[in-house]
C-alpha cells in the first residue's frame, strides 16, 4: 500500500513487558567441517546458558523454558526439511512447542520478534530464540545463486543470479542523487572489518586501506568483493524472558522494543509514495528534497525500514535516535545497504546519509557508532543467526561486557586464533540503549529492535 | 504386490555410493544433485507470449473505485489497492534509463556471458520500473532506450526482452 488507514499504523503494544538476558554463538567461518548443523547451534546455546552470568544453572534454566523460536534463511543451504525438529531434538527441548521463521535476511530480526511476541502475549515466559545457516555445503557461485532465487524468478533473478548484482543499482542510484562516492563506501568497508579485527568470532576481519578496497574484484559495479559480506556457516541464540523471570535470572536484564516492515520483492515495484515520519521529523522538511527525488522511496531507500523504524521508536518512546542511542548494528550485507539505512533510521535526514559516516558520528568513539562487532561485512552472515547474533552483539554492549565476550582470551582459542597484541576495546561508555536492524531481499522485510539497560 | 507382504524378500542397494570430499578434520561427502522442477506463468502467460511477439504487456487496474489506479511492468494480475482483476494493456517499447550495473561475477548458471550492463529502464506511462539488459552500449542514467525482442528462438523467460540505444 501507499497509503494508510488508520490501523495499518498502530503502533504495537505488548501485554507483558519483554526482557533479554544471555546471548550465545559459535565462532563464524566460510567452511565447518568439524561439526554439524545441530551441534554448530548447541554450542552457541551453551555459550548462551553457561557464559552470561545468569542466577540458574543451565540445566535449571532448561527446565523453566517454555517455547523456542527458530531462525533459518534457506532450506536450499541445509538441504534438510524441518531443520527445527532435529534442532529441537538435539537441545533436548521437546516436547515444548517450536516455530521455525524464514524471512530472509531478516530472519533473524523476525524469531526475535517471534520470541518477544511469544512473551508479550504470556504464552511463554522464557523463550529461547537460536539462529542458523550453513551454506558451506556447495561452491560459493552456486551458493550466489541460490540467495538470489530470493529475487523475483520470474523477473529478476535471471538478469544477475547474485544478489550484489541487485544492490548495485541502488547504489548507483544512490551515488547520482545523493553525491555517494566510492571513498565513502570504501570507509564503511574499512571500519567494519577492522572492528572485526577485534572479533575473535570473525570470519573476515582484516585492515585494509582504501586503496584496497576499490582495487579488490568487481562484483557488480560498483561493489567491490571487499564491500560485500561473507557466506558462513554459524549459529547464533538469544534468551527472552518475562520480567518476573529476567530478574529472577540475571541482574543485568535488558528490556526489548521491536517492530517491523515490509516492501516488495522487486525493488522496481516500488511507486512513490509520502515519507512516514519519525518522532524527530517536521511535516513538510523533506518538500524540497521530494522536489529533487520525487520517487520516495525510489531504489534510494528502504520503506520496510523507515516503517519498522516508524513504529519501534514510538513504542520505545525514542524522540532523538541519533541523541537516544548508544550504538547501532546495521545490515551491512553491502556497503550499499549500510549507507542507505541511516536515513531510513533516522540517523540522518533522508539526503544526508552520508554525513552519518564523514562526522564520525558512525565510529567508536562517535555520537552514535555503527556495527562495533564487525557486522555483516566483518564478522558473519549466516543469514539465519545474524540478527539474533546483531541482539547478543547489542545486549553485551548495555551489559557493559564487550571485553568480556571478545577480549577474554578462552574466545580466542575457542576460534582457534590468537588474541592479536593490538587488541582494543570496542565496549561504548555506560551503553544504556542499543539498536539492531535485520533486514531480507532488497529491503522486503526488515526489523528494528531496540535493546535498553533494565537495571 | 499382496505377495510381497508375506514373503521374506532380499533387499539390494541399488544407489549410487557417496564418495568421501574430505577425510579430516571430520568425513565430508559428496552430495551430487540433479533435477528439475516445472514453473508456470499463470495469469502472467500474456506478457511473456507478448515478448515473443515483439509488445510490453502490461497490466492496469480500470476501476473507478481504486484508490491508486496503476500500470504495472512486471504486470500482475490482481491490483493491490482494489483486488479488482486488471487489464492487459501494450505499453511503449521505449524508455530511459533509472538505474543500472555492470555485472561482472555472476552466480551460477548466469545465461549471459559476463561482464554485461544491467539496467532499470522507467517507461512513460508504467508507474514502476522494470529490470532488464543492455545488448550493446554504455548505460547511464536517464539514457534513452529502445526494447528488442527475441521473437526468434525465444528462450520462454524473461531474457526474450533485452535493450539497446535507442
Ligand atoms: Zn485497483
């Protein structure tokens, strides 16, 4: 739709108040020979009971869960029907009732909100939410191409059959109307893989020059290899709890706000439409920038985002995100989506986005830094784990336990790596408030999540 | 067959085995796969005969009620906005250019040979944009284009459109 009746924008209320308090995952590689799908996903959920300083033993958190969503992009990539029910079976959690989520790349974003639902609505009040992809068990062309049949087959995915090759339009698109040059995309690339460096779960870290990063092979122009993300094999889970139950597990709860979006497939599909406004947006301050892009949101920018957007920061009473929030983990799958994102999150005003990097708003240190954990283009994207893993990166930043979860040395050597000597800190100072964005196709579903210091 | 139910029978392997891709660190196999699947167009069969024809089929929604009465390029059958079924319509076999790429590395079972420039053509009249290829040229936005036709060995997909200069 491009216009709304009134109960298309209500804004969603929980029953009960939602709470996170652990988060687990695996080390992220391209190639995972040594262990399988299920036993890939109880290492992240062991790490998730026994690491996050929670009141109850893990077995004694076993026995107070309730429900378990699960996240998974593409039966394609498991080559196995009902992954859930082996999962399950394997955590050892049957028989309390499971739903497995597939909404592409935001899958992940999904079963959190899934799980938090699950909570709110007091059908469950502890709820384990895990994430997984494998997509080491073909080639990389072949897996390029089965992550685009989550093109349109009939009308897109032909033209490319790698998903690059549907973001490049947008970004040279972007590039025409918003003054986007490589350099600056290049300093996305660079910033989060170097954060990535201090990632002992990394796939892809890497200091690179910028330089580097427009030399690297073309995929599609203008994205180079080095601004898109990697294909891994991982899992990734998250603890959701009532609030009864947050406290009576952890001391350092954090509660959840999340909502989402949606567009269609086919970016083309897309016709002009009015801009919903955020809290801190003015009716009528984007008339002369429609004047320019009358086609909002065009190939330009993400309506499944600002609608997510829309909604989370009323429900989460955010009136100034980029005052608001501490931190941000973004969709980085390209450099591209990275960029085009902060407008729709109101990091800056649509137009502007490119600001939000050249500031130094977007780094550590910044106002409001973007994707300290490495992100998409660093650390991982098994697609089905990553926004769950997005949510643990964000909940141990307000936690105050980024060195705990990155700079302990055990991480290192579970991944098989040794602590590098230039290791720094990414924790941000008195995080109270962090946001993560999980996002599919080419902006058809996208979730906003919101994690705030409960203590 | 009732036979069989009663009988003790001798069962043989008749598969092909697996073989081993990787001993170490664990036992990788080798998983070959080879299938087909059938898709059909449906209500959208006129546009893609359309295109073995040499026309842009498009679809538009004629009721006076709609809120958002449209021209769709990819064409649906049902408009959104009303849920009325809409109307065939031929559409200009022109355009400009909105966006484009050069795709250089391309998944697998690409059909044309890379690099090639990919572009999002806008068409006067159609309210979206619709994707296709540049046969020859340098794409840049707002560069006029004329659509050609495969009506000749048509491959029954949407490759059977493709762009030039115009
Ligand atoms: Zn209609």
């Amino acid at each position: 739709m491009i216009t709304f009746g009134k109960g298309n924008l209500r804004i969603p209320k929980w029953s009960k108040r939602v709470f996170m308090v652990a988060g687990g995952c695996t080390p992220f590689r391209k190639y995972y020979p040594e262990y399988k799908l299920e036993e890939l996903v109880m290492m992240a959920y062991k790490m998730m009971l026994e690491e996050n300083n929670l009141k109850l033993s893990p077995l004694e958190i076993k026995d107070s869960i309730n429900f378990a969503v699960y996240g998974e992009f593409a039966d394609h990539f498991q080559d196995q029907l009902l992954c859930e029910a082996k999962i399950h079976d394997y955590l050892g959690l049957d028989p309390l009732y499971n739903v497995g989520i597939k909404t592409g790349g935001a899958t992940g974003g999904a079963s959190v909100l899934m799980g938090a639902q699950a909570i709110a609505s007091g059908y469950a009040n502890c709820c384990l939410v895990a994430g997984w992809e494998r997509m080491d068990e073909v080639d990389t062309r072949t897996g390029n191409f089965y992550i685009s049949t989550a093109a349109c087959k009939d009308f897109e995915t032909r033209m490319g059959r790698i998903y690059s090759s549907y973001y490049a339009p947008m970004a040279n698109r972007f590039a025409w109307a918003y003054d986007l040059n490589d350099s600056v995309r290049a300093k996305i690339a660079i910033k989060n893989r170097h954060y990535a460096t201090m990632n002992p779960n990394a796939q892809q870290p890497g200091d690179h020059t910028e330089e580097e990063v427009l030399k690297s092979r073309m995929s599609a122009y203008p994205l180079r290899f080095l601004e898109c993300c990697a294909m891994t094999a991982g899992a990734a889970s998250v603890l959701l709890c009532d609030e009864e139950m947050a406290y009576k597990l952890s001391d350092h709860p954090v509660e959840v706000f999340i909502a989402g979006g949606t567009h269609t497939l086919r970016v083309a599909d897309r016709r002009p439409m009015d801009i919903p406004l955020l809290p801190n947006e003015k009716p009528g301050m984007y008339k002369e920038f429609l004047a320019k892009n009358p086609r909002w949101p065009g190939f330009e920018s993400f309506l499944a985002a600002r609608f997510a957007a829309y909604l989370t920061y009323r429900m989460a009473g955010i009136q100034e995100p980029i005052e608001e929030l501490d931190l941000v983990e973004l969709h980085d799958a390209f450099t591209i989506s990275d960029v085009q994102t902060y407008g729709d999150i109101g990091l800056r005003p649509y137009g502007q986005e490119v600001d939000y990097v050249t500031s130094g708003d977007a780094y550590f240190g910044g106002k409001c830094p973007s994707n300290l954990s490495g992100g998409l283009l660093g650390t991982m994207h098994a697609v089905g784990a990553t926004g769950i893993w997005q949510s643990a990166e964000c909940l141990w930043q307000v936690q105050n336990k980024y060195d705990q979860f990155h700079g302990d040395a055990k991480w290192w050597k579970r991944a098989g790596k040794k602590k590098p000597k230039n290791w720094t800190s990414l924790q941000v100072k008195d995080a109270k408030q962090a946001l993560w964005v999980s996002h599919a196709g080419v902006g058809s579903h996208v979730t906003v999540g919101i994690l705030r210091k409960a203590w | 067959m009732a036979e069989n139910y009663e009988k003790a029978i001798k069962t043989k392997y008749i598969g092909k085995p697996l073989t081993l891709h990787d001993e170490k660190p664990a036992w990788v196999v080798d998983s070959p796969r080879a299938m087909s699947h059938i898709h059909t167009y449906g209500l959208l069969t006129p546009f893609f005969q359309g295109l073995t024809q040499g026309k842009l089929m498009a679809t538009k929604c004629t009721n006076p009620k709609c809120p958002h009465p449209s021209v769709w390029l990819p064409p649906r059958a049902d408009c959104p906005d009303c849920y009325e079924r809409m109307k065939w319509v031929k559409v200009p076999s022109q355009g400009t250019i909105y966006t484009f790429t050069l795709v250089d590395y391309a998944g697998i079972g690409v059909e044309m040979k890379t690099p090639y420039w990919q572009i999002d053509v806008a068409i006067k009249g159609v309210d979206t944009i619709f994707k296709g290829y540049l046969e020859s040229g340098k794409p840049e936005i707002g560069m006029k284009v004329k659509a050609k036709f495969r009506t000749e060995n048509p491959t029954h997909t949407i490759l059977d459109v493709c762009w030039v200069p115009a």
